[in-house]
C-alpha cells in the first residue's frame, strides 16, 4: 500500500514583499532618470561656456587683433560682419579665424569646432552649429517704451533645444527672455513693436519640425535659431 506524501503548503510574494520589490524597482530607475538629467545638464553648461563663451571670445579676440569685425574689409571698414552681412558660416568662418590666427573652441572634432554635438530631454541626438551674422536688431529709442531697429553683429546658433536655449539665455543675460537682453530668439530680435519679455516659441513637449506638443518620449525635441550680440 502506497504512502500518501504530506501536503505541501505553496507560498508565493506577500503584499509587503511585492510593495517592497516595487519600491524597489521605482527608486532604481529614479536614479537613473536622475543620472542622466545631471549627466545632460553638465554637457548643456559645457556647451555654454566652453562653447558658446569660447566663440564669443574668440570674436573680442580676432576684433581686437585685426581692428575689424570677421569677414569685414579692412580697407573699406562697414563694421558688420561679412561685410554683406550674409551669415559666415562652416569653412569659410573657420577659415577667417584659422588665417587670423585666433584659438577656437574645440567643438565637435578638428574641422567643425562650429558644431557641437548633444542629447535632448528625449535623449535623441542634436547639433548645435555656429555662425556669424550681421542683423537688425531692436534697441531703446528715443524715449522710454519705444525701440528703433540698428544693425548689430551676432552669434547664430541653430538647432538649439528649448532647455538649452534658456540655460544660455540664463548664464549669458541672467533672465529666460526670447525677446530682451543680449540673447533672443531669431524671430524677437528685431521685434520694434514688442514691449513686453516673450517667452520662446517651443518647448520640450513639442517634436523636432513642429510647434503642437506631442509628449511623446521617442520624438526628437523640438529646435530654434538663437542670436547672441556681441561686444563689437
């Protein structure tokens, strides 16, 4: 006659224990997002001031060595650059500065230290890419309230992310502001009629080509042409 086996009672996870494992599991990938906001907020200050500030440098120091603007006629001086003032852009900005003998940031690599490459909220790929412009610009007019247009020389940086555009705008002008200060957004600098402080046209829940937010985590973030003026 066969023994019958004792009754083997089956445990599985208590609700503490799954509470805990879950717990667990939230405080993980919570550091992880944190991690990577922190490594991406040290690469946004890195373009900042290495970047951006090195470039601005590099301008005060060519204008203070050649008496004239980049790309202006030393001759006949208009005090704008490219003379034109068509933007200066890739090699040919490279090149004034190289045959100038003026120190550029490092950049992206040897031959492109007018771009500079970083990730968005979304941690998809962007590049920044610099070049110079003489454009109207608005300034204070003859009395308080009114502005008038007057031709400034700025730093073009396109494909600018909106964090990166007002972490730029923070440390260069100390106030987040599309339309005031030395830092302002493509479509505000020369905005006479504006008188109020605008905020910039996209944010991080819009897509890259569009300005209606999508909040969709695998988009590229959304991108704006930032002007900074320069000293000169």
């Amino acid at each position: 006659m066969k023994t019958q086996k004792p009754f083997l009672a089956q445990h599985g996870f208590t609700l503490v224990e799954l509470a805990v494992v879950i717990a667990m599991i939230g405080l993980i990938l919570g550091a992880v997002a944190v991690g990577k906001d922190l490594q991406r907020s040290a690469v946004y200050q890195r373009i900042t001031t290495e970047f951006v500030q090195g470039w601005m440098i590099s301008y005060d120091a060519y204008v203070g060595g050649n008496g004239v603007v980049p790309g202006d006629t030393p001759a006949t001086p208009t005090g704008r650059v490219n003379a034109s003032g068509n933007e200066l852009c890739d090699n040919a900005l490279l090149n004034v500065f190289l045959a100038a003998g003026i120190r550029l940031p490092e950049g992206r690599a040897e031959g492109q230290q007018n771009r500079a490459a970083y990730l968005d909220s979304n941690g998809n790929p962007q590049e920044v890419e610099v070049c110079l412009q003489s454009v109207d610009w608005a300034e204070p007019g003859a009395a308080v309230g009114t502005y008038v247009s007057r031709t400034r020389n700025v730093l073009v940086l396109k494909s600018v992310t909106p964090a990166l555009a007002t972490m730029l705008d923070s440390q260069i002008d100390n106030r987040p502001d599309a339309r005031f200060g030395r830092v302002r957004e493509l479509a505000q600098a020369n905005a006479v009629a504006t008188l109020v402080g605008q905020l910039w046209s996209v944010d991080e829940r819009m897509r890259f080509g569009s300005v209606v937010a999508t909040n969709r985590d695998e988009d590229q973030i959304a991108v704006t042409t930032v002007l900074v003026q320069m000293n000169q």
